[in-house]
C-alpha cells in the first residue's frame, strides 16, 4: 500500500511539474482594423512566431478603424487576464486609459506605431519617423525634376506616426525641394479607399500642376489617365500594389514588414513576460542590436524594404 501511494503521489508531483512547465505566456494584440493585407501579414507573423516560442498568441482586429472598437478589444483582454497586451493604436489619447487599467492589472503593455504612448512598458518601430518620411520625400524629389505641387495622405489626422511622418517628408521638400509645394497641409483619408479617391480626383481637377501624391491615390490617377504624370508613393501591401507599380500606376515607397512587426511583439512580450530586462546593444530577433530610449521607452531602429518594380514580386510572393 505504501509503495501505491508512493507511486501514486509520485505521479501526482510528475503531472504538477507537467502542468507548471507547460503554463505558457498569453499575449493579445489589437490592431487597428482586421481583414487588409497588412494585418493579416502581422497575424501570420504573431502565429509564426507563438509556435516558435511555445507561446499562446492571438491578434484582434477590430471591423473599423474606430478608437472605440480598439478600447473594447483591450477590456476583453484585460478580463481575460492575458499576460501581455500588444497595440496599434488609431488613437492614443483614446487608448491612453484602457492601457493604464491594464498596467494597474499587472499586465505587460507594448505598443508599435505608438510613440506618444504614456502607459506602454515598450514601443517599438522597424523605422524612424524622420527616415521613414524624409525616403519618401526624397523619392518624390527624384521623381519631380521640374517642381509643381503636390498632396499628402495620412491615415487619419490622430494617427500620430502617420502624421510624424508627414512632418518628416514636408520638413524635408521645404528645405530640399521648395519648387515643389504641398497642398493644403494634409488629408486623412488613406485608411478609407472611397475618400482616397475622391479628394484625389478633387485636387487633380483643381490642380493642373499637381506632380505627387504621398500615400494612396492610385485609382483617381488611373481614372484621370495621370500616369506617368503624378507620382504616387507611400507604404502600401506588395500584392495588393503589384500590378499597378508594373503599370506606373504607383511609383513606389517604403515599407517595413509587417509580419516582422507581429514576431517582436511576440518576442518582447515573452522577454518581458519572463522577466528580462531591456539593455542598450542587445539583438533582439527581428529588430537587431538596439539602442533603447529609455526616458521615453521606445525603441526605435531602421529595417525598411524598398518597393519597386525590381523587389515588389520578390515582396508579393512572400505574402506581404
């Protein structure tokens, strides 16, 4: 009998070990809209990523690009009790609160395209705003010999990297370029393919000189039979863009990958969850060496991919 209970408490203590090791890092990540090319490329890269690590991980991608929808999604988290809440945020004053609960609940908060985030443990970019901008800026001074004007797109006016990148590219022109004059100041509607279109087609009409769309504005070009005229350029899906950079429909632009994005908010949210602390010359997978602003916990490096007709099939067949 005593070597039954021997065994059987042996067994007990072998299925707790079992169970214990198998307790896994739970992370969630809300995007700013679900079911585009750009978010399904960071879901693959978050799934990819869980599976290497053993870890679970799921991406939320809310129906619009509502801030509403965004505070919602981070709740459910935070009342499931995950470990690890990642965010892309549409509006960072909206979200501000909601990620401040879910510090106070104890849980780990990291952001990526949120650099004026208070209550984040982490930012993360695969790209300066200041490089991001000024590529594009110089990619529409190379296509622009001659001056004009020209109009810049950003996802709304309260996307804050959009908007730094924007003030990177228009810093730029007027200091490099002030031939060539922008339009208004600015536009916020790149997240909505009707709106794109549409005040596109309006400045074309009222600007005979227009040379250059930095973001989205490809269809109101091809309607208006600009191409080759206007430039279009900005960070836009490879596949979705293919065809239309083979045609000279888009000119080209930046981008960083997605998918990458997706697997260091894995990486950093199982570092975190684990206890590691973030150091200066570090290599974390998918950022490289880092140089963490500590002050203002970002960290920030330049991995940008360059879309053209030489490297967007290459991009395209990747699933990016």
């Amino acid at each position: 009998m005593m070597k039954v209970k021997g065994l059987v408490s042996a067994m007990a203590l072998a299925v707790g070990i079992s169970t214990a090791a198998a307790a896994e890092t739970s992370i969630g990540v809300v995007v700013k809209i679900g079911g585009i090319p750009w978010f399904n490329a960071m879901q693959d890269g978050i799934e990819r990523r869980a599976k290497e690590l053993g870890v679970e991980a799921e991406m939320i991608g809310p129906v619009s690009a509502d801030p509403s929808l965004q505070v919602q999604a981070i709740e459910d988290l935070i009342a499931k009790g995950v470990d690890v809440i990642g965010v892309v945020p549409n509006d960072e004053a909206a979200l501000e609160p909601v990620l401040k609960k879910a510090r106070d609940a104890g849980i780990i908060v990291i952001s990526h395209e949120g650099p004026g985030l208070e209550n984040v443990d982490w930012n993360f970019e695969l790209a300066s705003a200041e490089g991001f901008g000024e590529a594009h800026a110089k990619l529409l001074s190379d296509e622009t010999p001659d001056g004009g004007k020209y109009a810049v797109y950003v996802g709304s006016l309260t996307v804050p990297l959009h908007n730094a990148w924007a003030d990177a590219a228009i810093a730029w022109m007027d200091a490099n370029r002030p031939d060539i004059k922008i339009v208004g100041d600015r536009y916020g509607v790149a997240e909505n393919v009707d709106d794109s279109r549409s005040t596109a087609l309006d400045l074309i009409a009222a600007n005979p000189d227009l040379k250059g769309f930095l973001a989205f504005g490809s269809r109101a070009v091809e309607e208006r039979r600009k191409t080759g005229e206007i430039h279009v350029m900005g960070p836009f899906s490879p596949g979705q863009g293919r065809k239309m950079i083979h045609s000279g429909v888009l000119t080209g632009g930046f981008m960083w990958n997605p998918a990458q994005a997706g697997e260091v908010f894995v990486t950093l949210g199982d570092m975190l969850a684990n206890g590691e602390k973030i150091e200066a010359g570090m290599n974390v997978p998918g950022l490289g060496v880092i140089d963490p602003d500590f002050e203002h916990r970002d960290i920030i490096t330049d991995n940008l991919l360059e879309i053209n007709k030489t490297t967007v099939d290459d991009l395209a067949d990747k699933g990016l």
